[in-house]
C-alpha cells in the first residue's frame, strides 16, 4: 500500500524517466576503443601503490541453458545436448584458462585477491569439476587472500547435490541465486520454472553443506506481478531467510534486448503499482529484520555488507553494491569489465568467438573503455555516497580534491534546491545532502542525474537517453 500522505503527485513527475543506476560513471556509452597496452601500462600504475590494497576478479560464464526472457544480461543460450555445445563450452574455458595466466602476468597482479565472483549468464551451466579446475588456476596464477570472499551466481534449476560438493571443494563460501519471482502465473511468462520448494530445497542443501552464505535476486515490475504476487515473493523469501537480498527494478529495454520483445507489455504493472511494490518491500525486510543497503540491497546484520554501510567501506559497482571499496576489480572472460580504481575502466570484447581468438593469440582481450578525468574522480565521490549512504558531504569531497565543493558543484546546488523543494532531499548545511526517506529513496537515480556531467543538465526532471547497466 502507498502511506496516506505519499506525495504521489511529485513521484508522478519524477518517476519512469530513463535515467542510469550508475553501477559506472561514466556510463559505458561514453567509452570508447582502448587496447592491452593501455590496461597492462595502467594495471603497473597501482603495483607498488600503498592506496591500492587488493584485487577483486571477476569470471563471466556467458552460458544457459535456455532463456528467461526478461534477461538483459550478456548471454548465449546453449543446449546441452548438442555436441556443437560441448566444443562451444570447452573452447571458451581454455581461453578463460589462458586467459588468467595471461592477466596475471600483468604487473601489479601479485597484490591480494579479497573477493572473487563468477556470473553470468549461469556459472551453473559448466560442470563442478570445470569450475574446479577454473578456480584451482586462478589460485595458482594469483595471490587469494585465506579470508577471501568467494561467490558464484548459481540457477536452482540445474544445480545438483554433485555441483554444491563441488562449489564446497573449490571454497566457495556464498552462492548468489537468480530467483526474480515464486508466483507460477509469472514464472511461466518469462520462461523461468523453480518452484518455491525447488529454491527452498537448494538454499537448505547450501547450509547443510556449511558453504557459506546465500544471495537473492529478486525482480519487481514485471509483466503479470501485481501487489499481491509481489508481497507474496518478500514473504517467501523472509521464511528462506537469505543473507543478502537483491530487489531489482525490472530494467525494461526491448529496444535494445530482442528476446524482451515477447514480454505481455499489456500486464505489465503500472508506475504506481511498482511503487506500492517497492515500499512493500522498504517496509518488510526491515521488519524482518534486514538492513537497507541503499537503492535496491537488503541485507542481515551480521552480513559483511551490512557491516560495511557500518564501516563505511561499501562501494557500488558492476555488482550492485559490494563490500571492501578501494579494491582493483579485475574482469575476466568475454564481455567482463576491469576497474582499476581512480584510473579507469576497460571491457573485453563481446563477441566470444573474437575474445577467445585474442586471448589464445596471446592477448589480452581489451576491447574499449575509458581514463577517468579529474571531474569523473570527483563526481564517482559524490554519486557513491548518495547511492550508497543516501547522504554525500561535499565539503568532504571537495577537502580530498582540493576544490571549493560549492563553487565546483554551483548548477547542482540549485538542482538540488529544486529537489528539496520537491522534498527528494535535504540540504542542512552547506554541501550536505540527505536524501529523503521513503520519497528520495524511490527517486534516488533522480538525485544521482543530478550530479552525471555526461547528461542533460535537466535529466534529473526531464529524463535522457535510455541509459542500461546490468549488465554494460
Ligand atoms: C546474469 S543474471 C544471473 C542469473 C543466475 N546466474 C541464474 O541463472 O539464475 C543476474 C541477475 O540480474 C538480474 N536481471 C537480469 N535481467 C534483468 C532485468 N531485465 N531487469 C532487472 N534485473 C535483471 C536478475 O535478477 C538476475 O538474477
């Protein structure tokens, strides 16, 4: 339900407007052609740098079995009961095998690894024992800190008893799971069948096992979701009790995603309706005894990233929101993204026919990217904090840049005034925004436009290009 006395005429004004959730900044539409000499000349920038404490990787499996068709993720479908499959899958590991010697190789990779994640696609679709051995060679080729954290996304559907033994022997210790929604009306339109007793059976053998901890991804706005279904979904999941959930706005572009073009556009549920969804949930999981990790996260307490927004040491990033901010992000495998921090982004190629042929002539596959500039270092600050903590000092940010914050940021101060005025945020003090509780949380990519100098001025209220970030 939407409280009485929501200003349900200002969200109306604000809400539905193409704007980015900045997982990056700059937004990969600004990026452009860079090569393995650049990434390998800068990845040697941090190798002896006392600011740049560790490496995080990340491992894309760009593999399914079959397609969920609200997927907006970097993905090929493959059956596997075709041979064609089969040679398809081994010739992608050896690259990613080549691949990760050839990244170590790089100066500045003998630094600690502190995270590890594979995602997808579904990780789930190689065997346990090739992800044994993918992961046995990322331990011979890179440092892996003891206390690492190491994650996989996994899909319920396929994922035996033999798969969680291996997970458990290659020292996985969280397993993120794709759920997006129990009502069976809406499984079954977007192509997706695991009943609640099949994720509930999964979660258990995962805590039986004394893997680790379990992730959620949850999706709201979706054809055939109603309020119902949805309140429904964050009931369930409170009985599986997850350790960190991820309640994702369903992230419409059949524009540029063709197999979205078969979603029932005539069911989907209307702004008000996902607003009264979200709310639903910003009230239940706290209850339930969640954390609120901004835009979209929940997690427990004594979950790392609840301890980090205490700490102060969150971050957002291609993965949502994750923990120890500060750490190089190394991506490996066709599309992944590298994040070598204050210093810049690079992608490798899409194309895995064109990624596999890089990396088995010997190079890396860096297809394009991006060098921060002063003015990207600066607003990353400010973008991180309010996605992040709902609140930015910009006093703070202009004392580490050594800028006057209110000079440097005149055009967004006044944006802001006319958000306050809105009542999106507050603005106590010079330079201090609070985003508001519930009415800024919900707009919150609203506030965030306000500070992206790759957009319009006015995108904040007026919208811009469609700009998507699940995946890059
Ligand atoms: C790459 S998918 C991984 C899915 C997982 N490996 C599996 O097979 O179950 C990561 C997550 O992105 C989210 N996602 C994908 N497409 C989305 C969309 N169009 N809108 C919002 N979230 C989306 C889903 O929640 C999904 O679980």
């Amino acid at each position: 339900m939407i409280p009485q006395g929501f200003p349900l005429e200002v969200f109306r004004r604000y809400a539905g407007l193409a704007l980015p959730r900045h997982v990056s900044y700059p937004m990969p539409t600004a990026w452009s052609n860079l090569d393995e000499k650049d990434f390998r000349d800068h990845c040697a920038l941090h190798e002896k740098d006392p600011d740049s404490p560790g490496l995080s990787i990340y491992i894309h499996i760009p593999f399914c079995e079959s397609l969920c068709k609200f997927c907006a993720c970097s993905k090929t479908i493959l059956k596997k009961e075709l041979r064609e499959s089969a040679e398809k899958k081994q010739a992608y590991i050896e690259a990613l095998l080549r691949e990760i010697a050839l990244a170590a190789s790089a100066r500045g990779m003998n630094r600690p690894v502190r995270q590890v994640h594979w995602g997808g696609g579904s990780p789930s679709y190689l065997e346990g024992e090739e992800i044994i051995a993918i992961q046995a060679a990322l331990r011979e080729h890179f440092v892996l800190a003891d206390d690492a954290e190491v994650s996989i996304e996994i899909d319920p559907r396929h994922t035996t008893p033999h798969l969680l033994d291996c997970l458990k022997q290659a020292r996985f210790n969280r397993i993120s799971m794709g759920i997006q929604d129990f009502d069976a009306v809406v499984q079954s339109h977007v192509h997706r069948i695991q009943p609640f007793e099949m994720v509930r059976d999964v979660t258990e053998a995962i805590r039986e096992r004394g893997i680790g901890r379990v992730n959620y991804d949850l999706i709201y706005g979706m054809p055939y979701q109603t309020l119902e279904t949805v309140a429904d979904m964050v009931e369930k999941t409170l009985q599986l009790c997850p350790d960190r959930i991820a309640f994702y706005h369903y992230a419409q572009i059949p524009e540029k995603i063709a197999t979205q073009r078969g979603m029932d556009y005539k069911h989907l549920p209307s702004s008000e309706e996902k607003l009264a969804m979200f709310l639903n949930a910003l009230e239940k999981f706290p209850a339930g005894g969640y954390v609120f990790i901004g835009l979209d996260h929940f997690a427990l307490p004594d979950d790392q990233l609840a301890i980090s927004l205490d700490e102060g040491t969150i971050q957002r990033n291609f993965q949502g929101m994750t923990t120890q901010r500060g750490l190089d992000l190394i991506g490996l495998g066709a599309s992944s993204i590298s994040h070598l921090m204050g210093l810049g982004y690079w992608q490798s190629h899409k194309d895995i026919p064109v990624y596999q042929a890089s990396v088995m002539n010997g190079r890396m596959p860096i297809e394009r990217g991006l060098h921060f500039s002063e003015d990207d270092r600066i607003r990353q600050e400010a973008l991180s904090e309010i996605y992040c903590y709902g609140r930015a000092d910009l006093r703070q940010v202009g004392r580490r840049f050594g800028i006057d914050p209110m000079e440097y940021f005149a055009r967004e101060w006044e944006n802001l005034r006319e958000l306050e005025q809105d009542g999106l945020v507050e603005l106590p003090a010079e330079g201090i925004v609070q985003v508001t509780h519930p009415l800024g949380r919900v707009l919150l990519r609203n506030i965030g436009a306000v500070f992206d100098a790759y957009l319009d001025p006015d995108a904040f209220k007026m919208g811009d290009r469609y700009y998507y970030s699940v995946s890059a």
